[in-house]
C-alpha cells in the first residue's frame, strides 16, 4: 500500500498489483473527474472509461452511474472490472442497485461483485438475482470490483451513487431529506430500498405490488431491433429510443450512449468580422455533443485589441487530457502566440477576460468522446467598443450592462457605473444595494467603509499614500518591501532590495566592536613585549662610559704568594717557589 496526496490535498490509498486479485498483470490507477454541479449536470457514467483489465478506474465525481459491461444485455466472461469511488473528506458514498442479475454460485465463488474499503474490499460480496441491499460507506473511498469466469454470465448490474455529508441541515429541490439528516435523490424515494439508513426514505410509500426477491422493480426487457436502450437523460429511466436520436448532436441519455462513436460535428472553422458578437459552444446552454472541434477566426479588421470574454464556462475533465479551449493572438496557430488554455479547471471562476494584442483571435474548441458538459458562450468586442446591451464607461474605461449599474461593485475603473446612483450624495458611491455610500476619497484606500468591503475591491488606481497590488488591492506605500506579504499576491515585495534584518546588523556590529578590541588588546601586548625585548638587546650591545667602567672594573684577588707573605695563609712546606732563574 503506498500512500500519496493528489492536487486537491486528498491523502491516497493506493494497492500494489500483487494485492489486486484476478489483476495479476498490475493495475494501474486511471483517474476520472467530473467538474459537475451539485447535481452532477455532468455525473460519472461508466462504459465510457475502459475499467476493465488492468485498469482501476477512480472516480472523483460527486454522483454518477456504474454498469456492468454490456449491460443491459449479458456481460462477457474472464472479465475483472475495478472502480474507486473517492469522497471529499468527512463525506461518505452510497451505492444503491437499481439492476441486479450475476451467475449464482456458492458463496459467489464464480461471478461476484464487491463493495468495501482497502482494508476490507471482500467484505460485501453478490451474485444471484436478488437486488443487494443499499451499501453506506464509513470512510470517504470505496473500492467496487467485478468479475466473471469462463462460464456462464448475466445481464450484469446497474448501481447508482452519491458522495455527501451524514448530516446536512437541508438538502436540494430535487433530494430527500432523510430523517437521520442525509440527503438522497428523489428518485430513491420509495423504491424499497433504504439508502437513507434509518428507512425514513420508504415510510408513507404505496407499492401495491411488491417486487419478490427474484425480480427487480427496475427490471428492463431488451429494445426491439430498431431501437436502442439507455438512461433517459431527463427521466433517469431505462427506456427505449429510436436510432433518429443516435448521432443527432443533441444528448438524450445520461451516459452519452447515443452520441458515442460519432462523426465529429460540422463545426469545422467559422470567421466573426464584426467590431462585436457573441458565440458558443455547440448547443449550449445544453451539453455539447462528445467529439466536437470547433474554431472560431476573429478579425475584426481593426488595430485596436479584441477583448474576449468567457461570461458562462464549463468543460468537462474526464479523460487523458479533458475537453479544453485554445486562444491565440492572431489568426494562425503558433505556440509562441498562445495566450491561455482554458479546461475545466477554470469553471469556477465567474467571467474570464482575454485580450489581444492586434484586431485578431483564434479560438479553437476541442471536445473529446468520453464525457461532455455545459459548455460556454463568449463574446468579443473592439477594445473602446461597447456592445449593444451596454453602456460606455467613458474614453477607454471600458462597458457595463444596466445589471451592473448602482450593484456595489466598479465595472469601470473610473466608477461611472456607481456614480450618481439613488440613496447616495453627489460624488458618492453605494456599498451595495443597501443603501450604506462612502465619498471618493474613500476609495481604495486600505480602509473598510463599506461593511462588504466594496470599497477596496476591483481598484484600477489607488489614493495618495498607498500602493496598487496587481491583483487590485491597495496597501499603505510604508508596508512595501517589509519582508511581509501585505497584498496578498506578494507584489508589494516584488523587485525590492535584499534587506538583511536588524537583528543581524546588531550582531555584526556587537561582534565587530568584539574583534576590535581584541586586536586592539593584542596590538598593545605585542608593542609592550617588543619594547622589552630591544631594551635589553641594546643594554648588552652598548659601549659602556669611561665612569660605568671604572664603577664595573673588580680588582682581581691576591696571589698565593702574597697572602703567604701578609700571614693570610700558613705556608706549605716544600712548596715550590718561583726563583728568577727558574
């Protein structure tokens, strides 16, 4: 087991291919993100995404749909299917069957499915024809695994399921609030299933005929040979549709089986020459059909820039590389004229604004043939130039519509469009649509007037004494180059000077002062031995005066001879004496 931690910050499970049973080969990990709203405009739908083989497919999307291969006809044989269902954290996941038909064996020896965590991925094993009961996780990951041997085989299985919170203080229109708190989709209420997990989903519910434990209540007979089977994508139920709707560009079922495999739309390129216009995605607001490439030439015939702005944007990311959006400065494709790829990363953020160095845009759309999603719809504008449903901001401030007007919020970076609004003095701006205003002076000044902050959002200049962030904030010109990130986006300490703190210069300075005496001290003691050392080189090396010679001269002592005579010493006999002659 090795444990890993993906771009959202979620820790991973993840088994090494020696655990993975009937997947001898290593499995490897396949991952599949659905950026959907809370009801999974866009949910995970299996069969699309090869899971099978040596294959684990993980699943991030918050609702979706898994079904045996080939379902609702019979699967094959020798088959070892894996999904891995991930949660956001403190989330847990419930599965419920809707159709449910695998080999019968004992203990499910031959055909099974399983449901459960790492740890216990055998724990909840089925077969038979029996519907399995609704499976409510304890953690935020499931692991579900298929497989078939080489006998016999059935129709297989369609399970549904949802990730959320055990307890929510409310739930959506189209959910159930159970009664322990969760949330579940309509569509489960009443079924005679409990997904709730206290059974407050099948209370006061009519079934006057019982389903028996050998048939399903959402048993499906096989379509006629002019028609095809699938999940209405309205309904969510199996029905049967006929092939005018397969490869028609609309989407009818929920997991896209009618628009599969398709010849890719007649998008092809199309030219926009007007100063202005609007395009979109194929059929937006709908779903896209899978497969579409679509580019947009925009050439306005003007030098002013193009301004390109994405007002609604959803792609779908499932899949290698996910559906994206290429835009480049210019007519033609060159990398080094690319100005932004857009993905489904970039659905959350509200209006994404693109400008262009010259009157000309290539916007090129690619859709792959796993998943699709909303889409977007954009329009482009001559840079100075408004669109018919706006209103200049004056000179090159830019446009805003009459919804943006008097909302708390500058679309022009001069503030026409909150000048003069109703409830508010002259020269006064409104906070929001409250009533409170604040006078220009105000503005962007790093000081909150408006309680929402409005004031300091959106700043294209800032007051006298303060410092324009790039991400349009405003601090005080003393906090720049403070080692401290005051705008948020570190720009305030963008190309400042290296600054070493005080701390250190104290230090340096202490132990400089340090040295400097030391060496002061040693200087002082090596001068006061060398003047020792030359005064006694010199008192030896000298010439002596003819005073201190005489005071220095010693007489040298007397000879035996004379002290004989003064009666110092005895004399010695037969001491030889010196005669002259001698």
């Amino acid at each position: 087991m090795e444990h890993s931690v993906d771009e959202d910050g979620v820790e991973m499970e993840t088994q090494s291919s020696d655990v993975m049973e009937g997947n001898e080969g290593g499995a490897a990990l396949v991952e599949s993100k659905a950026f959907c709203s809370q009801h999974g405009d866009n949910v995970y739908v299996s069969g699309i995404s090869n899971a099978c083989g040596d294959v684990v497919e993980q699943i991030r999307a918050s609702s979706g749909v898994i079904t045996s291969p080939g379902w609702p006809f019979e699967y094959p044989s020798r088959i070892n299917c894996s999904w891995n269902i991930r949660a956001n954290p403190g989330e847990i996941i419930t599965i419920s069957f809707q159709d449910f038909e695998i080999q019968t064996s004992h203990r499910c020896g031959l055909d099974w499915i399983s449901i459960g965590t790492y740890k216990n991925l055998d724990g909840y094993r089925a077969c038979g024809s029996s519907i399995p009961a609704p499976y409510i996780s304890s953690q935020d990951h499931v692991w579900i695994k298929f497989h078939s041997d080489d006998t016999l085989t059935g129709k297989g299985f369609r399970l549904s399921y949802i990730t959320g919170k055990s307890e929510e203080a409310s739930c959506e229109s189209d959910q159930f609030h159970c009664a322990n708190g969760k949330c579940i989709p309509q569509t489960w209420r009443c079924n005679t299933m409990d997904e709730c997990g206290d059974n407050s989903d099948e209370e006061l519910c009519v079934h006057p005929n019982p389903p028996s434990s050998s048939s399903s209540i959402f048993s499906f007979q096989p379509c006629s040979f002019d028609q095809f089977p699938c999940v209405s994508r309205y309904t969510r139920v199996l029905t049967c549709l006929p092939p005018s709707l397969r490869c028609d560009g609309s989407i009818d079922c929920q997991d896209l089986s009618d628009e599969i495999d398709c010849d890719a739309p007649a998008c092809s390129e199309l030219r926009l020459q007007n100063f202005y216009g609007t395009f979109n995605s194929p059929n937006y607001p709908d779903f896209y059909p899978p497969g579409s490439d679509c580019t947009w030439l925009i050439d306005t015939g003007d030098r002013r820039r193009v301004v390109l702005r994405f007002l609604d944007f959803k792609l779908d990311g499932t899949g290698y590389y996910g559906d994206f959006v290429k835009v480049y400065d210019g007519l033609e494709v060159e990398p080094r004229r690319l100005l932004r790829v857009l993905t489904a990363l970039d659905s959350r953020t509200s209006v994404t604004t693109i400008i262009s160095s010259s009157g000309q845009l290539r916007v090129h759309f690619y859709a792959d043939k796993i998943n699709t999603a909303r889409g977007f719809n954009a329009t482009y504008q001559v840079e100075g130039f408004c669109l018919p449903w706006e209103m200049p901001c004056g000179g090159n401030w830019g446009c805003y519509t009459e919804q943006q007007r008097c909302d708390g919020y500058w679309h022009c970076a001069n503030g026409r469009d909150e000048l003069n609004c109703s409830g508010c003095g002259e020269d006064e701006f409104p906070c929001s649509r409250n009533g409170a205003c604040y006078p220009r002076s105000d503005r962007c000044n790093y000081q909150n007037r408006c309680p929402n902050g409005s004031d300091e959002k959106n700043c294209a200049f800032c007051q006298p004494g303060n410092f324009h962030c790039r991400n349009g904030r405003c601090v005080f010109e003393s906090w720049v180059c403070d080692a401290q990130d005051d705008c948020g986006d570190a720009s305030d300490e963008d190309a400042c000077p290296v600054a070493v703190p005080t701390r250190v210069i104290a230090a340096a300075v202490i132990g400089s002062l340090v040295c400097g005496l030391l060496l002061v001290i040693a200087l002082g003691c090596t001068c006061k031995l060398y003047s020792l050392r030359s005064f006694e080189r010199r008192s030896f090396e000298t010439q002596l005066s003819r005073v201190e010679a005489e005071l220095l001269r010693r007489e040298a002592p007397p000879s035996y001879g004379q002290l004989i005579a003064q009666g110092l010493i005895p004399p010695v006999e037969d001491f030889p004496v010196c005669s002259g002659n001698q």
